[in-house]
C-alpha cells in the first residue's frame, strides 16, 4: 500500500479523534515538534527503524520527540503506530496531520524575506495584508536574506510578491543587454 494513503489515513483518524476530545491544537504542536525531530535529528528515524530496538524504548522516544508534556492521545497514537508496525510512516503521518490541521483551520503559510530585520509593527501590517487576502489565518515566518539588498519578498499559499532590489537590478540588466 502506498505510504502517502497509509499516512493519510490514519492522520485523518488522529484529527477525527484529537477534535472529538477538543485537543486537535495541543496535537498540531506535538506533530509540528515531531516533525522539527525528525528533520534535525536524522539520527531518530534511524532509530524509529531500527526491528531490534523494543516497541516500549521506541515508545518513549517518539513521546520525547513529541515535546515536554505529552497528550494522552498521542500516547495513544504512537502506541497504536506501535503496535501496528507502521513506526516508519509516522512521519509522513505527522505532516499529513499538520496540512489537514491547516486546511481545516484555514491556516496558510507566509513567509517575508527582507535584506534586514524588520520592526513587529511592519511584520503584523504583512501578515493582516495576507490574512485579509486568504480570509483566514496565517502563520508568518520572517527571515534576513542581505543578498536581496532592498525591498522584500512575500510568499503565501501559491502566490509570491518580489519587490526586492536584487530581483529590480536583474530585470534592468536584461533590458540592457536586449
């Protein structure tokens, strides 16, 4: 079976559980953890594989890498991922469960990307712009890129906004060269 319907699946069952007992937020925090472990920690899904390594140590990992408290249900749930064999897949699971959390929720990712830091206040003006735009919410990352000398970039759902210097100066180089 494929991975991607395997992981659908039961993250379509966690959400279903997780909103049934009103404790799909806590979840999407334990997932977002889970799959930040995942990702700087390579180390873990080694591990996670590994068939000698008991389903009660595996256990405790996944819970460590689900943050400092951990949820009843996801106790639950690894547990069950546990007994089921499909440890592999929990990762695709945590993420799949992270996009239907949004898509439920209405969440859209943005991200803005300045040559320098920019203050709270230009930061929350971006972000209203977008939520208005997406008629929902929206979970804002920033970052500093210099090489982009000025202006910015705005990215959201499909969309991406360049009005950055770099991106200005290569457009008139083009036009020079023509």
């Amino acid at each position: 079976m494929d991975l991607g319907v395997i992981s659908v699946r039961y993250a379509r069952a966690l959400l279903k559980c997780a909103v049934m007992e009103k404790r799909e937020d806590e979840l999407y925090h334990e997932m977002q953890y889970l799959m930040v472990s995942y990702v700087e920690v390579p180390e873990l899904r080694i591990t996670i594989d590994n068939p000698i390594l008991s389903k009660s140590k595996k256990q405790i990992l996944l819970e460590t890498a689900c943050g400092d408290v951990v949820n009843p249900l996801t106790r639950r749930f690894i547990a069950l991922v546990l007994r089921e064999d499909r440890e592999n897949v929990l990762q695709f699971i945590a993420a799949s469960y992270i996009t239907l959390y949004r898509k439920d929720k209405n969440i859209t990712l943005g991200k803005l990307v300045t040559a320098t830091a920019v203050d709270s206040v230009t930061e929350q003006k971006m972000k209203q712009m977008v939520e208005s735009k997406t008629h929902g919410t929206v979970e804002f990352n920033t970052e500093v890129e210099p090489d982009i000398i000025g202006g910015f970039i705005l990215e959201y759902d499909t969309y991406r906004l360049d009005a950055s210097v770099k991106t200005k100066l290569r457009r008139i180089l083009t036009e020079f060269k023509k």
